[in-house]
C-alpha cells in the first residue's frame, strides 16, 4: 500500500512539474506582449476608476429611465421629435460605460498577476 500510495504521489508530482513547466513556457512566450499592453491597460483602469468617469457613469444609468420617458413623450412632438433618439442613447452610454468599467478592472487584476 505504501509503494503504491508513494507511486502516486511520484507521479502526481512529474506531472505538475511537466504541466508548471508548460505553462511557464507559454507564458514566457507571451510575457514581452502581455508588458507592452500594462501601460495602456493601467491607463484606461486610471481613466475608467477616476471620480468624474464614476460619476459620469451614475449619472447616465440615473438618467436612463428618465431620458427614456422623456424621448417617449417629445417623439409625438413635430420639430424636436429627432431629439428623442439622440435622449435614447443616453440607456446605451451608461451600459457601456459600466461595461468597459468592468473590463478595464479584470485586465488590469490580471496584468498584476502577470
């Protein structure tokens, strides 16, 4: 029981080396590539976690609902009825802003673990 026990544990452990080795290897392959993107991606977390984007952010997903009942109403109105699309983007802006928010927050977790 014990050799057996000992057998596993032996190659249990050759075959994390075996994978650790291979995981070191593409990674170094794709280190260099992977530092040249830290300074934009550390740039863009700066930019996305800044007060006024966050507050930005707010504001838009705040104003969502109220845009979107506004654009309703001012449609049936002739000679600013175009206006009501341009108050439906404001629904799209603040998702995508939470988005890239989101986004910008996983790179940047991962290139400090890289």
């Amino acid at each position: 029981m014990a050799s057996t026990t000992g057998g596993f544990f032996l190659g249990f452990g050759f075959c994390l080396l075996l994978v650790s080795f291979g995981a070191y290897a593409v990674l170094g392959q794709y280190y260099s590539q992977i530092m040249e993107w830290r300074d934009e991606v550390e740039q863009v977390y700066a930019i996305t976690h800044s007060p006024a984007y966050e507050a930005s952010m707010n504001a838009l997903e705040k104003l969502s609902p109220v845009a979107n009942w506004l654009a309703d109403r001012i449609s049936l109105i002739p000679g600013i009825s175009e206006y009501a699309e341009l108050l439906r983007l404001i629904s799209g802006a603040g998702s995508n802003m939470r988005r890239v928010y989101d986004a910008s927050e996983s790179a940047y977790h991962a290139i400090q673990a890289v």
